[in-house]
C-alpha cells in the first residue's frame, strides 16, 4: 500500500481565483462561433440573455 502526505490538489490550484463567469461566456461563445460561423458577441449576448435556466449554477471544483 503507498502512503503519502501530499495533497491530493497542489496548492498552487487550490489558491486559484474563483472562476470568472464572463470568462467562460467568452470562452463557449468564441469555441461555438469557430465551429458555426456566427459572431461571438451575438453567441455572447444569447448566452447572457437566455433565461431557460435562472437558476442553474456553474460546479466548482475545490473545497466550498
């Protein structure tokens, strides 16, 4: 059996900021505008404006 005393995340992600919320916007508007063709602010704003789901929230990796 192996035993160790390091974490099981490094320190240096568990610092980590918190995720940006705009930044993950961008970052699914730009990778679906790559593969339809459409503009990323237009995805941008759709995805901002689309309230089917007011109350779904990002899963956070790392302790609460």
């Amino acid at each position: 059996m192996l035993s160790s005393t390091l974490p099981l995340v490094p320190d240096l992600l568990a610092a980590a900021p918190a995720v940006d919320l705009r930044r993950i916007i961008r970052a699914v508007a730009s990778s679906t505008a790559i593969e339809t063709g459409q503009a990323i602010q237009e995805l941008e704003n759709q995805l901002l404006s689309d309230g089917r789901f007011p109350a779904l929230e990002l899963a956070v990796s790392g302790p609460a």
